[in-house]
C-alpha cells in the first residue's frame, strides 16, 4: 500500500491552491533475488486520487464604496487512479542502496485542471533500507 500526499502548489492564472492525495496498491513484475547487486522490476496498481483546488479572490477598491470582497471557492474530486511504472536500484551492502522508479498515474473521470489533464508523472530517487 503506498500513501502518497504532494504539497500544496500555486496556480498563479486563477491564483488558486492545488493539493492531492493519493492512496494505491501495487504490483510488481520482477524476479528480484536478494543476491543481486543490481535490480529493476515493472510495477502497476491501482487506487484512489483525491484533488482539492481552493480559489481566494479579494478585491479592494480605493474610489468606490466597496472596499474588500472575498470570494472562496473549493471544488473537491475523488477518482480512480492507475499507475504503471519501472524502477532500477543498486545495493551498496547487504541491506542499503539507492532506487529510481519512474511512474505515469492516470487519473479517470473529469478532468481535474489544465496542469492535471488525465495524469501525472512523478520521480522518485533515493535510499533504501532493508531490515
């Protein structure tokens, strides 16, 4: 199971706040064998995607009679998500070493704004530990 919160980005067109969530489970297509020094392995899962979007609009008119105006918009969304991806790593001992993994997750239904049209792509690298 893989929880995975983003943080919070500016969308500077409609000065709006972006957040997303998303919880997955995985897959992987590999056989992957603890003697290796190097590995790679295919993964896939699916899940659920759940993308806030909050809009702050203030106004402040010096000659009018209307000094300030707040208008707070949310839209919230919850879809499915599938995500396919690959991941390469390299054992440095018997239980540390570094990982890259790669992943393209499709998000179904409406689309959620111009920078998210049906999907992402996150990468990842770092350090990995094994007990």
């Amino acid at each position: 199971m893989i929880l995975a919160i983003y943080p919070p980005s500016y969308n500077s067109e409609d000065e709006s706040i972006v957040s997303l969530i998303t919880f997955r489970t995985d897959y992987i297509f590999s056989e992957v064998s603890p003697k290796d020094k190097f590995f790679y392995y295919f993964s896939g899962g699916i899940g659920i995607c759940i993308f806030r979007e909050t809009s702050y609009n203030n106004y402040l008119f010096v000659n009018d009679t209307l000094r300030e105006t707040h208008n707070n918009r949310s839209k919230n969304l919850g879809s499915l998500l599938f995500a396919f991806g690959v991941s390469a790593g390299y054992k440095i001992s018997k239980n540390t070493g570094i990982q890259a993994q790669i992943e393209y997750n499709f998000i179904t239904g409406e689309k959620v704004t111009e920078r998210i049209s049906f999907g992402f792509i996150p990468f990842k690298i770092g350090m990995f530990f094994v007990l």
